[in-house]
RNA sequence: GUCCCCGUAGCUCAGAAGGAUAGAGCGCGAGAUUCCUAAUCUCGAGGUCGGCGGUUCGAAUCCGCCCGGGGACACCA
C-alpha cells in the first residue's frame, strides 16, 4: 500500500516538479510514531534541496499544495523542518476494513501464486540423536520464512537434508552396538567419541529384547555396527519427523544424502564442474577451483585415500537442486557454518546460477539459562534439553514465539523458568489473549443482544472517529506491507513485534472504550466490525508464526 | 591473523537500505474492576544508543579506526 501510494504521490507532484523523478528510490513513505504527525509521512522535501536550491520548507509547502487535492487524503500538513505530513480519508479505511473481511486469515498475502518456485532448506538435523533447542530454532525460522515466502506469491518446497552417510552414522552405530555389548558384558569398551545420551541405551536394549541373536550370530563386529547403525538411524529420523510434526513443521522433500553416493550423482556433478575445468589434482588428492569465484581457497574433493569429503556430497546436493530448476535457493544454516559459506557458493556458482541464487540464513546459538544459569549443551557429553521436552514444558506456541523474538542470526537467551511460567510475564500470552478477548466480546454480543458478529454484517465506518480507531485501522492497512518486508528482508523475527504491536493497541481500546453498547446501535456494529477486521488481521500473523489463534483463555 | 554476531534503561532485548522528543517487557513506585475476561490498562522514575573521527540539512542507523564480549576459520561432518 505504501507503494501505490508513493506511485500516486510521484506521479502527481511530478507533473509541476520533474525532478522528482531523479529522487523517487529515496523518497520514504512511513508511517510516523506520533498521532499529530499525520498517518503518513513522506521525506520528499529533503530530497530536493540539491535539485531546486531551496530550503526543505519551501519545497515541502510547494508540495503540501499539489496533494491537498487528491481524494485519498483528508488533509496535508507540513512540519518539522520540512516533512510532509498526510492524513487519509474514511473512504480509504473503509476499503481496507472490506478487504480484510473479504481476505480474513490470508489479509494482504498475494494473490497471485506465480511469483516463482523455490526450495527452502532447515533443520537437516544428523539423525543420532534428538532435536535440541538450535534445531527448534532453525525449524521455526525455516518454517515461517517459508510462510513469508508463500504470502509474498511463490511456490514454496520446504527440504529437510539427512546426513546419513559419514561418520557420525558409524559412530552413532559403534556406541549402539557398545551399549548393547555392556548389557551382558559391563566392561565392554564404550568409544571415546561415541554418543553418551540415555537414548542410546533405550535402543540398544530394544534392540537385545528383539534382535539378540540375529546380532550376535553376525561374524564380522563391523556388518553388527553398521547393523545397529542403520536401525537407529531409522528410529531416530522417525522421531524427528514426529517431533517436527507436533511442532507444525512438515517437509514436502526428505533428501538422502546416501543416495548421492548410491544413484553416482556424486560423479555427476564433480564430472560438470571437471568439464567446467574447476577441477585438479594435487598432493595426491583431487581438488576444485572455489578461488575463481570468491573463495579464499582450492578445496579438497576427493582425499588422498580416495574418499570424499563432506564437502564433495554437499555440491552433488546443490547441484541436485539445481538441476530442480529453482528460482532461487534458502538454506537455513548454524552460524558454525558461515565460513563454509564462501565455498559452497563458489562451487554452485561454478553452475552459472545468478549472484543471488544461493542465501543462506544464520541461525546464532541458543543459549539454555536455567534458575539463573546457563546449561551447557552437548550432544556428545549427552546433557542437554531434547526440544521435545520444551515443548512439553513451555508448550508450542511460547517456544515458536520465543525462537521468533530476535533476529536468527543473533544470540538468544532462553530463559525456561521465564517461559514456563502462564503468566503475563510471557508475551505470547499478551497476544492470545487479544484474539481471545475479541471472541469473548463476539459471544457477549450474541448472548445480549442476539446479534451475533460472527455472522456477516455491514456498518458504517464513518462513525469511528475516536483517534484510537483511526490509529487501529491506519495500523490494519499497513500491515500487509510490515509483513512483506519481514518476508523480503528475512526477518521472520518482525512477525512478533507487529502482533505484540497490534494487541497493545487493541488491549489499550478494550480498556478505554465499551464496545457493546446498546444505547447506539450503529456505532455498536460500527466497532464490532473493526474487532472483526483486527481478529482476521491477528489470525493472519497467527497463520504466519504457526500460532494457535485460542477463543477462550 | 582473517571472517561472522553482539555492545541501546537495573535486567532481557526491540528499533538500523539516515529523519521529528530513542522504545517495549520484566523489575521498582503510584493508580484503574457498579461495565464486554485485571492473562488487561494508565501514570512515574530510569539513557552520553561502547569510544573517537568522517559523510550532510540531519547519524543509534552509513563509512573509517579503536575498545570489550561471543563464535568460526580441517584432506572433519
């Protein structure tokens, strides 16, 4: 909306100032933090003092002019040292309360669908072992950016990666099989760098319940470590894909990075980029060119002892989703990976993708503070908080709004006695009671009045004239363009601020104005129609975080 | 050494493709319930936006240098 309007504004003052042309990427429209200055603000004067050679006041009232006769706006001020100030018309508003009733939980997102399809890649957990809070972090920020992404208009595929070929799996079924071992034999060695977590002994004693002599029978130690490898890499994932679930994440694509190895797209892809001439061999291991495009070193592909390396599986699976044909690619990453980005780019782009093809989004550590003090995670050592266990503890909805309250690629403190606590203390309680409160409201009215607002009605907007009205349906009106800029930024995290926002505004109307009155009807409708259009505009951010929109608390 | 993140109120942090008097929650102090849910709201105290320069009509925001905290830099995965 701040587009059409700049559009509009441009084009008329352009007709009596051409310079403005010259400036329109700069020009501003926002949306003032106070009342008095108006419902929109736009910079245009300061802009022009190079071009015209005038001060900022001159222009802006030369301006001020030009738009006081467009209908949209009511009224134009200039003030401060130049800024133009606009304030917009009923008609305006009333639009934009239609068009959220009409569009409910899906406000302002585009209708158009063919903005593009793209692949969005997170979690991609190793699966030895239960999800732990960065996990949780990763999934929700993976999740809702592709909601951001489906609002904005494009096809959206959400990609889980399994690492499942490599030495974590070994190890993984080395301290499966060593726990198994330990049953009968206690002093059985258990390894050094194995898996410490109780979950292991859980499997390995399923294991010896079902499986005993089929994995003692075996000959060769390694063909019953790569047994009881597999079967708890199974169990495991399956866990995840569980977990993920109940936290409402779901993935359209789980892509095995064994089968790169398996299907020779491994070959494939090291076989592109040797026709490239990316590739040679050195000190007896073979290695490929990133410094042509950026990187601030060659990397090895293939080991000495002929192996590959991790690094080699990754560029078959990007080049896997390049052959997808993608608009562009997300990969949602640890921030212990951002060296690793350069690398990887410098590969794909060896592809001849486009500069921005590849993103990636960081997500930062999360730090577990408990009474007051940080617990140390570890996956290794075993000691740490399955994300499961949060969830069960905090709940759903305060774990996604929690992970959702800063940018992902920055630190965040978790404090669990904080989260645990059902109290007011906890934002996203603040906001479900909002929606809640409007339900509340909606039933009263029902049961008062028989006049029941779920139901469709009209009323005349004309009558909300209180400045607290105007300043909710100016907010409504932009929201769709708070959300696309979260979506384009990536910045998921902004989903929380303009609903924390939108249900202070809302709580503080609650508390200074009655709505069911029935000594004026008209503006009773009046104001149940504006609750309606903030619960679809609440209901949409909801949708948007994976929040659950609750009718009572 | 190179790279990434951070430094804003007592605490946890928003705000950053430059804009008007720098915000919120918690904590602290004082209030609001004959009335739609007090899981709410109102008012108050609390700040050299880490430091120094630069860019310009204007800098918490952009640029440079510095200080402090955290993390990453493998023929690991």
């Amino acid at each position: 909306m701040k587009e059409e309007i700049k559009e509009r504004i441009v084009k008329e003052i352009g007709k009596s100032i051409p310079d403005i042309e010259s400036i329109k990427d700069k020009i501003k429209v926002e949306i003032p933090k106070e009342e008095k200055f108006g419902d929109l603000s736009i910079n245009a004067a300061f802009l022009l003092t190079k071009h015209l050679r005038k001060k900022p006041l001159e222009i802006a009232y030369q301006i001020k002019e030009i738009l006081e006769k467009l209908p949209e706006f009511q009224k134009v001020e200039v003030a401060g040292a130049g800024f133009i100030n606009l304030f917009l018309s009923t008609d305006y508003y009333e639009q934009i309360i239609k068009q959220i009733l009409v569009e409910k939980d899906s406000y302002g997102a585009a209708k158009d669908k063919n903005k593009g399809r793209i692949n969005v890649e997170f979690v991609s957990a190793n699966p030895t072992g239960p999800l732990h809070l960065g996990h949780g972090r990763g999934a929700v920020v993976g999740n809702v950016q592709s909601n951001l992404y489906e609002y904005l208009g494009y096809n959206v595929e959400r990609e889980f990666y399994i690492n499942d070929a490599g030495r974590q799996i070994q190890k993984l079924g080395e301290s499966v099989y060593a726990r198994f071992r330990q049953i009968e034999q206690p002093d059985y060695p258990f390894p050094e760098d194995g898996y410490h977590g109780e979950y292991i002994k859980e499997i390995a004693q399923h294991l010896y319940k079902y499986e005993r002599e089929k994995i003692l029978s075996m000959v060769d130690e390694k063909q019953a470590i790569d047994f009881c490898g597999e079967f708890a890499k199974e169990l495991l994932l399956e866990r995840i894909k569980n977990d993920l679930k109940e936290f409402g994440v779901e993935f359209d694509i789980w892509f095995s990075e064994k089968k790169l190895y398996t299907s020779g797209e491994v070959e494939e892809a090291l076989q592109f980029l040797k026709n490239k001439g990316m590739i040679y061999e050195k000190d007896g291991a073979v290695w490929v060119k990133t410094t042509l495009y950026g990187d601030d070193k060659d990397r090895v592909i293939i080991k000495s002892d002929g192996s590959y390396t991790y690094f080699a599986g990754d560029i078959a699976y990007h080049y896997d989703k390049f052959k997808r044909g993608y608009d562009f690619i997300v990969n949602v990453w640890g921030a212990d990976h951002h060296g690793y980005f350069p690398r990887l780019k410098a590969a794909v782009m060896a592809f001849g993708v486009p500069e921005n093809w590849i993103n990636v989004m960081f997500i930062q550590l999360v730090k577990l503070f408990k009474e007051g003090k940080e617990i140390k995670m570890s996956k290794r050592s075993g000691s740490f908080i399955t994300l499961k266990e949060l969830i069960e503890e905090v709940g759903k909805d305060a774990v996604i709004y929690f992970f959702l309250t800063k940018d992902s690629d920055t630190h965040l403190n978790f404090d669990i006695d904080l989260a645990v606590k059902k109290s007011s203390e906890n934002p996203v309680y603040y906001v479900q009671y909002a929606h809640a409160r409007i339900c509340s409201v909606f039933r009263e009215a029902k049961e008062r009045f028989g006049f029941d607002p779920e139901e469709d009605f009209e009323a005349d907007i004309s009558l909300l004239k209180e400045e607290t009205e105007r300043a909710l349906m100016k907010f409504l009106a932009f929201i769709p363009d708070l959300i696309r800029e979260a979506g384009e930024r990536k910045q998921p995290h902004k989903l929380t601020q303009i609903t924390y926002q939108l249900a202070s505004e809302f709580h503080y109307y609650y508390n200074n104005f009655k709505f069911l009155n029935p000594d004026d009807e008209n503006l009773m409708r009046s104001r149940l129609l504006l609750l309606k259009a903030i619960r679809e505009t609440l209901r949409t951010l909801f949708k948007l975080m994976g929040i659950t929109p609750l009718e009572r608390m």
